[in-house]
C-alpha cells in the first residue's frame, strides 16, 4: 500500500522561504517519477514541478529560479524547497508518485504566503 505524507506547510510572509517534504511508504521514490501539484480555492490542480526517475526535473513556468524538487532516497523522501514566495504561491501542495498502473496523491499541506 502506497502512502504519501506531506509536511512542512505553513504561514510565511512574501520573499520567505519552506521546505516541504513528503514521505513515502510502501514503494522507493527513486522507483517513480514524483511530483508536486498546488490547488487554489475554485480551482483545479496545477503542476508546480517534477522529476524523473533520475536526476531531471521540470517546473511551472511561475515558480522556475525560485522552487527546487529534489528526491533524498535514503530517507525515502521527497522535497520541494521553496523561495522568494510570493502572496500567489498560496495553496493546498499536493505531492504525486506515478507508477506504471497509476498515480497516487498525498493528502495535501496548505501553504500561505501573507503579511
């Protein structure tokens, strides 16, 4: 049974910076390509960024130069370091582990970027 839990969600102000994490159970990360996906209220899920079952990695086109995915497979965890946060980073982050049958989704850690 595959598991994904995030954490690492908060409050923050604008130009601060998170780290979210999310940990696997029931499967490697280095196996799958991963990803993490935002919501906003209304709204439906967008991709923020993703990587491959190696090292490569792509972003949305809002958060690239500020957010960096990363994988630690000893710890079995994913990452998404996040910087210089803006008021329209603010939403529910979603991590994602694709396997050949299908994805699976953590249960989301809210993000918000507000003074």
């Amino acid at each position: 049974q595959v598991q994904l839990v995030e954490s690492g969600g908060g409050l923050v102000q604008p130009g601060g910076s998170l780290r979210l994490s999310c940990a696997a159970s029931g499967t490697r990360v280095a196996a799958w390509p991963m990803g993490w996906y935002r919501q906003t209220p209304g709204n439906e899920r967008t991709l923020v960024a993703a990587i491959s079952r190696g090292v490569g990695a792509n972003y949305g086109d809002s958060v690239k130069d500020r957010f960096t995915i990363s994988r630690d497979n000893a710890k079995n965890t994913l990452y998404l370091q996040m910087n210089s946060l803006e008021p329209e980073d603010t939403a529910i982050y979603y991590c994602t582990l694709s396997t050949a049958s299908r994805t699976y989704w953590g249960q989301g850690t809210q993000v918000t970027v507000s003074s």
